[in-house]
C-alpha cells in the first residue's frame, strides 16, 4: 500500500508562506529593490516566527532563505541575518497575541502620508470597509530596535484599522495571518493614493461616524463567502 506524504512541519509550512507572499509585495508596486518584509508566527509554535533576510533581492528569496526567530529576535534556524525589522515585528507579537502576520513597506503614497505626519482621513467607503475610520499615524522612532514596535502598539490600541503609518517612515500592517497583514498593505496604499487624489481636487468631506461604523459592520459581516 502506497504511503501518504508526511505533512509539512509548520516551520517548513510558514518559510513557504512567507517567500510566497513576498512576491505580492513586488507585484502589488509595495517595495523597490530590497526594502519591505514580511512576517507570520508559527502555527503552534506561538513562540516563533518567520522573517524576511535583511538586504536579500526579492528575486533571490527562497523558502529555505526566510529566517526563523524567537519573539525576541534571537535566530532560531536560517543562513542568514533577519530583516533589520525583526525587533519590531518581534515585539507586535509579544504584545498582541492575536497578530498571526506582520507587513512593512514604504509604498509611495502612503509614505507620503507619513512623512507629512498625516493620519489618512476616513473619506471613502473603501476605507470605511477596510479600515473602519482613519489609518492613524505613529510617532517617529529609529529602527534596529523595538522602539518602532512600540509605536506601532501604542497606536493601534483601540482602533479597528490593521494599518499604522510610521512617522518619517513608512506603513505597517496587521493580520489575523500574514495573508491578511499583505491584503491591509496592498488596500493601504490603494487608499492612500485615492484620497491623496482627492485632496488634489478639493477638501473632500469625511464619512460620518455612523456611516464608517454601518459599512464597516457590512463589510466585516456581511461580504463574500461565508
């Protein structure tokens, strides 16, 4: 009798995960060259995580190249040194159990916005659904330690929005899984080059609370498949 396949380990399963999704990043215009990585915990080892290497190109990157981390930053298993966000993703994870998948770019409009200081005003129902009101801005905080991490906690605390725009810096996202801390990148920085647009023609009024909460509800309960 022939033998089914073992399964996976869930290290070898998030390694695979997480180089797959990095191809997203590219083919969604999120990074240029090297910059922007990735993260997932590790299903059942809520102890680790999988991270982009530091200054690897996308092209070159390979299941067997991402980097396994303790939630410390410390290198568990891998050939080469992790993102030098690592801290940063390492310290989100620490301190909101509930984050399965990290994402930072410095896709354009949306660093714009952070560079201006700006939260991105809630004034579309794309980000009413998405985001359920505004993409907050976090303090400035330089990076190789967990300084950024804590600005991107300290921020995200009692907002709905999975997305935070560093200061200076660029955005960060959130997920339930890396897949969707990758989909809240992507409609990041669609929204941000939208609503840019529209304050190249005008103040654009923002939606109503009641509004943002309704469409958000719809959305978050209502769309797709179930």
């Amino acid at each position: 009798m022939r033998r089914a396949p073992a399964e996976a380990d869930p290290v070898t399963l998030a390694r695979q995960k997480v180089s797959d999704l990095h191809r997203l990043l590219v083919d969604n215009d999120l990074v240029a060259w090297t910059s922007g990585n990735i993260s997932a915990r590790v299903a059942g080892r809520p102890d680790l995580m999988v991270i982009k290497p530091s200054g690897v190109a996308y092209q070159d990157l390979t299941p067997e190249a991402m980097v396994v981390c303790d939630l410390d930053g410390a290198v568990v298993a891998g050939e080469y040194l992790p993102s030098s966000d690592t801290a940063t993703h390492a310290y989100v994870y620490r301190h909101m159990p509930q984050v399965g998948g990290v994402v930072h770019t410095h896709s354009t409009y949306a660093t714009a916005w952070a560079a201006r200081g700006d939260a991105i005003p809630c004034v579309i129902t794309a980000m009413a659904d998405e985001f359920g009101g505004e993409i907050p801005v976090g303090p400035f905080a330089l990076i190789g330690g967990d300084e950024i991490g804590r600005g991107i906690v300290a921020t995200l605390d009692g907002h709905r929005s999975p997305a935070v725009l560093m200061r200076s810096h660029g955005v960060f996202t959130i997920g339930p899984t890396p897949d969707a801390a990758v989909k809240a990148a992507v409609m990041c920085e669609d929204v941000a080059r939208t609503v840019h647009l529209a304050y190249e023609l005008g103040e654009p009024p923002a939606l109503l609370p009641a509004q943002v909460d309704a469409l958000h509800r719809r959305y978050t309960q209502e769309y797709g498949q179930r």
